[in-house]
C-alpha cells in the first residue's frame, strides 16, 4: 500500500488532462495506461467543439438542439449551465495555445453537424480538433510541477472503507499484481466503452474498463443503455475503424447506396443531417439489404485533402481516392451517453470519487449525444470536478509506484468474443432474445477467466448497457429496440448498479466458453 495525499486522477484524455491543470497547484497523480498523448479518443475526435461563437448564435439555441437530440432525456438545466459556459472553454484553449481555425477577422471558423440549427462547431486544420487541442493540453500538463503522470499503468479497482472510496488498485498496463494507492480523492477520467463492440472508431483500449471498475465498487451507472453509433465509420476492415467526419455531410457529401441512389432524404427531412441515431440505423439498413453505402464526397474534390486531411490519410491507407470514388461506410460504435452517474459538480454516488468526460454520465447526452458536445461537455465537467475535488483534503509529495511481479492480462480470445458478442446483440438494433443470448454470453466469458480482474471490468459494463437495454422496454435515441419500437410518452433517464443488472442475467449460469 503506498499512500499519498495527491488527487488520483484516472485517465489521460482531454477530461483528465484539463482537471489536472485546473487542480494546480494542487498535486495530482496522473494514470496514463500509453505515453502521454497517446491512446485516448480524444485525440481521436475529428469534428471539434461545440460553441456558441457566432454573433448570430446563443448558448439557448445549443441548448434547445441538445434537448432535440437527446429524445426526451436530456436535463435542462445540465444543458443551459453546460452551453452557458462553452464560450469560456474555447477560449481558455485557446490561450493554452489550440491553433483554432480563424478567418482574414480573426473570428473562429464553424462547421455545421448533424442537428445543429446553424454552424458551430469550433475545430481545428479542418478535422484536427482532438490531436490539437491534446497535443496544447499535453504541453500544458507536461510545463505543470503539480502534475505526476504515471505512464504505463492502468486502473483494475477501487479501494473502499465503509462505502467512500479511499484509493486505487493500480497493474502495469502490459500485465502486473496490483498496487495500492491510498488517496484522498479519485477523479475517473478513462474514457467511454466504444472497444466492447466489434467494430469501434475508439482506440483499442477504450472498453469500458473504468465504468465497469466504478460500478464493481458499487456506483451507480446511468443511461448505460445509451451507445452511440457513428454513421459514417470508413468501411474498410480496420481495427478501429477510421472515421469519415461528420463534417463531410455538413459540407454537402450525400449518402449514397450501391447504384448512387440517397437514401437518407426518405428517412427525415434533415437527409444526412439528421440526428446520429436516424442517420446510422439508415446506414445499417442499406448495408443489410446488401446495398453497400457510400459517403460521396466527390463534389469537394481537391478539398478533402486539404480541409480534412485525416479523412484523406486513412483513404489512402484503404486504397480509396475520395475525388473519384464514394467511400464505402458502416455505423461503428463510437460514443457512450452512459456511465457513471454524476452531479454538476462530477460528484459520483460513492463519496470520494468523482467523474468527467465519456466515462461519466452527467444528463447533457439523453439518449444520442448532439454533435461535438462530447469534448465539450469533457471541457466543461473537467473544470467542475476538479474545482469540487479541490475543496477535499491535504496535498503531499511525489508517489514511487514499485515494478510488481506479472499477473494475467485480458485472453484476446475472450475480449474478441465479447466484442462480437455485443455488436451481435446490444447493437444498432436490439431486441430480448438478442440482448439475453449477449447476458448469456458475457456470464461465460467471466466464467472462463475468473481471475482477470480487467477483463471483469469489460464484462461489468458489458452487462450494465445489456441489463438496461433489456429494461427499457421502448425505441429512444440510439437505443431501438425491434420488439419495442415504439417511444413511450414519458422517458426517463435509467440508474442501475452492477448488482441490479446481474439479476437480469439467465439462470442457470451457462457453462464456460
């Protein structure tokens, strides 16, 4: 057991990078399972941040897009407090040295995405956003004495006494024993649960571990039903799978099957705009009917390669000229709205622990996250969490973490079943039988490797977003449900722990895969 006074914070994403710089000079150790900077999904983020920038736009018209595309689920007053304060975040970045795209004025350049009234998306060299404003924060965390970063570590469990959480259990992120970190404060910040499905836009290690820890130590998770799928994931067998920003549709790319046809414009009058959940249940469709869809993006000929040169990049790489052909596409999962339920101030239900970013569920998403409020809303609870965390207990010196000896890692076979298993199941489309053969499946794989902590980590949240699909007996947002596809005329959002979502599972157990 090594103790020390310094603020655990969990993660080494945008959410947790941000905290950590707003808790200086209060001490913070930093858990970064790969180098600083990288994999985490914020550097991943292609589209930018959502803000109301434009003298034409106000934080209660983002608000009131949010609340649409939310689908009934979204808190008003987390929406209005969260948009209210966006400006502030694009600046603060912005000082910290975010090379935000300007115009000849000086004023910020804005995308429109999808259910956004008018254009206000912030970003970066086109669709940079996340590597930039990580590759700013990275700089910032890096320049900051306060700050210990422990690179090569990830988090298997939470330490408890009597109910308020007390530390952290830590393993060497390629296989270890764990070791105690005795704490006044935890800051979860390890991002969402995108890597438990099959074909994901996250990066490898994004599978719900840090949920999955928090809800093992008895949190509360909300809305964890709520996976969003991107419609537009490049269809061309990678793993992840790279991403067609959804900036591409606001600058006029249609959707397209296999003989040129658009398909969106049946589905809703937005076309391609419509909100994520409508655009990748369209998508899945054609790809179902074997009528291969397809992002034309011809029309923006030479500009792909110099306004989206992510999009170019990971083109190339498939063989793929997008000035000539259509990009094949497929929905990928690519965003929890679930997670650990928080306050306004990233309060979790367990005393002394506290969330922000993916991994947390604080009632802006509902149930489809709006376009670009993800970095966002990770900007805006960052803050929050740390300021609450800040008021909390003693600061104290550097933490020596000890080389412990090896311990098993997550089998691949296992974590590949299980992927498969939640694509198959708790997918795009979703339905009793499916959901209860995935609880089924996910009862095995722990059976099969009872020892590993990290892989009941994945089963953990696994089983959550299984457990409360198969609850929510209605199609809202991205959750659909072909047994139920009707809305309810009430919704509300879904709180369940880890021990309420295991009675849902089969009896009896089924045997070890």
């Amino acid at each position: 057991m090594i103790r020390t006074d310094r603020v655990v914070v969990v993660g080494a994403g945008l959410a947790a990078l941000y905290a950590a710089l707003v808790l200086a000079p209060r001490p913070v150790l930093l858990i970064s399972p790969d180098p600083l900077g990288q994999g985490a999904s914020s550097a991943w983020a292609q589209g930018g941040v959502a803000a109301a920038m434009d003298p034409a736009d106000n934080p209660a018209l983002h608000a009131a897009d949010t609340l649409r595309a939310g689908a009934g689920l979204v808190d008003p007053d987390v929406a209005r407090r969260v948009t209210a304060e966006a400006r502030d975040h694009i600046l603060h970045l912005t000082t910290l040295g975010t090379p935000f795209d300007r115009d000849e004025a000086g004023g910020y350049v804005l995308s429109r995405e999808a259910a956004h009234s008018l254009a206000r998306v912030v970003r970066v060299k086109g669709d940079q956003a996340g590597a930039e404003i990580m590759r700013a924060l990275v700089a910032a965390v890096r320049a900051t004495l306060s700050v210990q970063v422990a690179e090569g570590w990830v988090a298997t469990g939470l330490r408890l006494d009597e109910g308020r959480v007390t530390g952290v259990d830590l393993a060497l992120a390629w296989g270890s024993a764990s070791v105690a970190i005795a704490a006044p404060a935890v800051l979860i910040a390890g991002g969402g649960s995108g890597g438990l499905y099959a074909v994901t836009t996250n990066p490898p290690r994004i599978r719900g571990e840090v949920v999955g820890m928090a809800a093992r130590a008895g949190a509360v998770i909300a809305d964890a039903e709520f996976v969003q799928f991107h419609p537009t994931a490049i269809a061309c067998g990678a793993d992840p799978a790279p991403l067609a920003t959804e900036a591409l549709r606001g600058e006029g790319a249609p959707l397209v099957n296999v003989d040129g046809t658009r398909f969106m414009t049946a589905l809703h009058p937005d076309a391609e705009l419509a909100p994520r959940d409508i655009v990748a249940r369209g998508v899945d469709a054609e790809a179902r009917a074997g009528r291969r869809p397809a992002l034309d993006c011809r029309a923006l000929g030479a500009r792909i390669g110099a306004e989206f040169p992510a999009v170019a990049a990971a083109c190339a790489r498939a063989g793929i000229d997008p000035a000539s052909q259509s990009i094949p596409v497929a929905p990928a999962a690519h965003y929890h709205m679930g997670g650990i339920a928080t306050n306004m101030e990233g309060r979790s239900s367990l005393p002394g622990l506290w969330a922000c970013g993916e991994a947390a569920s604080t009632g802006l998403h509902g149930a489809n996250r709006l376009a670009s409020n993800g970095l966002l809303e990770a900007l805006v609870f960052a803050r929050r969490a740390a300021l609450s965390v800040g008021r909390e207990g003693p600061s104290a010196a550097m933490v020596v973490l000890p080389s412990p000896p090896p311990a098993p890692l997550p089998d691949p076979a296992l974590v590949a079943r299980l992927r498969q298993a939640m694509t198959a199941g708790a997918g795009v489309l979703r339905d009793a039988e499916g959901l209860t053969n995935t609880l089924h499946t996910i009862a095995a794989i722990e059976a099969a490797q009872p020892d590993c902590r990290r892989l009941a980590n994945m089963t953990a949240t696994a089983t959550l977003i299984c457990g409360a699909a198969l609850a929510r007996r209605e199609s809202r947002g991205a959750h659909c449900r072909t047994d139920f596809p009707d809305t309810l005329p009430l919704g509300h959002r879904s709180r369940m722990t880890l021990a309420e979502a295991l009675t849902l599972r089969p009896i009896p157990q089924p045997e070890p895969l």
